[in-house]
C-alpha cells in the first residue's frame, strides 16, 4: 500500500465511518461528549472539549454523503482490483 491521494481518502473515510458509529446516548455521555450543555461546567473552561463534541456533531450530518463515499469506494475497489 502506497502514500497516495486514493488510501488517503480512504483512511479519512474510515476515520468518519469510526465517528458515526459511536452511539450519542450509550457511549458519548459516559465521557460527557454528547452535548455541549450537558459537559457540567462553562464551556470556555474546556475548549478542547467542545470542539470534539462540535466534531462529533458535525459529523452525524454527514451520513448520507458517507454512506454514498463507502458505496463508490466499494464499488472502485472490486473494479480496480484495489489489495
């Protein structure tokens, strides 16, 4: 496996189908990074904090455009013959 533009695309798409599966209620909010009013404290005292529950949340947004990105990677790896 090569260092080029393709296995980079799919090392980022692997990274966001690892966010989407992790559940909001069951494994989030054991951390305190299911919501942003949920933390128990000022959100500018944990700014690191804020912007991965802000990452997370971006991220459910976009899970229609990843589930179109896994369907072509799929479908480009057995055209291509991708190992």
């Amino acid at each position: 496996m090569g260092f080029s533009l393709w296995n980079i695309f799919k090392a980022g798409l692997l990274f966001t189908n690892s966010i989407l599966i992790l559940h909001r209620k069951r494994f989030l909010s054991k951390y305190g990074l299911d919501d942003v009013n949920n933390m128990g404290c000022n959100p500018s005292e944990r700014p690191f904090q804020v912007q991965a529950i802000g990452l997370l949340q971006a991220v459910h947004y976009l899970k229609l455009p990843v589930i179109a990105a896994n369907i072509l990677t799929i479908v480009f790896e057995f055209l291509l013959g991708g190992g």
